[in-house]
C-alpha cells in the first residue's frame, strides 16, 4: 500500500514540475533569446531534472537495470527548490565557487593520510594474522 500511495505522489511531483517547466518555457522562451529558459544555469538544472524524471516515467515498464540510474537522479529534486530561494542560491553558488580551492586542501589531507596509512601497515604488518612479509 505505501508503494502505491509513493508511486502516486511521485506522478503528481512530475505532473505539477512538468506544468511549471511548461509553463516558464511559454513565458520565457525555450533558448533563442537573451532572457529565455535554457540560457540561466538553475533553470538547466531544472530542465535536467524534469526530462530526467519524465524519461523515468516513460521507461519504468522496460526492465533494464541501467535504467535505474534515472531514478538516482530523483534526488536532484530538492535542489528545485533551492532556485526560488534568493539566500539559499546565494550559499549554494558559493559552495560551488569554493570547491577549487578546497581541493587544494583536500589533496594535502589524502597524502598526510596515504602517509599514515604506509606507516600503519609497516607497524601491524603481520600482527593481525592477515599480512605476510615475504
């Protein structure tokens, strides 16, 4: 009964996402002006999720396992709602923006860790039965 009630409420998501894509691309235009739908980088996300949701829809039927990935990408939903929110946009692209230069870090953590990580195995080499010095 929950999977009918859950398979229901995902139909009425992707009715009510498919209206309003719809709805901005009739306001909007699809890509060929300055200000139209496709040319602003949240309004791709949203274009992404939606043919990705009704692509879902269309091919639940087929039963190949690569398919499932579709479904993964349910989980980019909320990030819709992120589009309408002025603040959380604002966190969000500098979140992105901040990556690069996280990575830097990031890359100096994973070798401190790839050195403790050879100093550990020299250490309990052969102390835990598993590891053999040959």
């Amino acid at each position: 009964m929950p999977v009918i009630v859950s398979n229901y409420i995902d139909l009425c998501l992707n009715c009510i996402f498919y209206v309003e894509f719809v709805c901005k691309i009739v306001s909007m235009g699809f890509m060929m002006d300055e200000g139209s739908y496709i040319r602003e980088g949240w309004n791709q996300l949203d274009f992404f999720i939606v043919v990705t949701s009704l692509m879902d829809i269309v091919m639940q039927d087929f039963k190949v396992p690569a398919l499932k990935v579709l479904r993964l990408l349910r989980t980019l939903r909320p990030l819709r709602v992120i589009s309408h929110n002025v603040a959380m946009k604002l966190i969000v692209a500098a979140l992105f923006e901040s990556v690069g230069a996280i990575s830097n870090v990031i890359i100096v953590v994973f070798c401190v860790w790839l050195m403790f990580a050879i100093f550990a195995v020299n250490l309990y080499s052969g102390k835990f039965f598993s590891c053999s010095i040959s």
